[in-house]
C-alpha cells in the first residue's frame, strides 16, 4: 500500500507501526486493557498524525495540489476523532476500555488503509517531483 513517495511512505508505516502497537496493547491474554500504555501510545499516535499530515499538507500547497482541499478535510476529521479519543480515555468516560480500544483501532486501520489507496495515491505525480527538488 504505497503512494511511491518515499517519504510520504515512510510516515505511513510509522502510523501503521504506532496503530500495531495500539492494538497489542488493546489485545492482553488476561483481557485487562492497561488504561496508562493506551493512553501513551495515543498521545504518541496523534502527535505523529499531526507531523504527517503536516508534512504532507506543505508539500501539497507548495506544489498547487489540485487534492488539497478534500486531503485537508480528511485529516482535520482524523485530527477531531483522535482528539476526542484521547479526551474521553483522559476524563476516564469509557465504560469499557477493551470494547473502545477495539473500536478506535478497527477505526484507525480502516481509515487509513482507506485514505492512502483513495486520497493519498492521488498525489504520485503531482508531488513527487516537489520531494525530489527538496531532498
């Protein structure tokens, strides 16, 4: 599931790595979610996803991407979710830790398989030769 920018790619298997993460914490053999390691490794996953889709969303305005707009928007809804997410996990409002962590990762997983093939692809041509003039 690559874009074929190295460094748009690279991003990707990191959120893809700190999603994995998320759900081996999520998935314990005793059934008990660790509230604190969900809690890190969210903080962790949305600080990345902001670098990233900075990153991404620079390189897109500087080339005139004609994508931007529909990019931006579904970032801004990752950018939301996550940050309720984190809210809620912080105020301590999940009833069932085990039955929200699963939730947000199917989530997760889903909705960034989903941007990479159906947005993220979009900007092969269009800002590779941008990545390229910066490296």
């Amino acid at each position: 599931m690559r874009t074929g920018i190295d460094v748009v790619d690279d991003d990707h298997q990191e959120l893809f790595a700190l999603v994995g993460q998320f759900e081996t914490a999520s998935k314990t053999a005793s059934g008990l979610v660790d509230g604190a390691e969900i809690g890190r490794i969210l903080e962790r996953l949305q600080t990345y996803v902001i670098e990233h889709f900075e990153r991404e969303e620079t390189a897109q305005l500087e080339t005139g991407y004609e994508g931007y707009e529909e990019n931006k928007r579904q970032h801004d809804e990752l950018r939301r979710t996550l940050e309720k997410f984190l809210d809620k996990h912080n105020k301590g409002e999940w009833g069932d830790l085990k039955v929200a962590t699963e939730s947000m990762r199917s989530f997760l997983s889903i909705w960034l398989s989903e941007h990479i093939m159906k947005t993220d692809r979009k900007m092969r041509g269009r800002i590779l030769p941008w990545v390229r003039k910066k490296a």
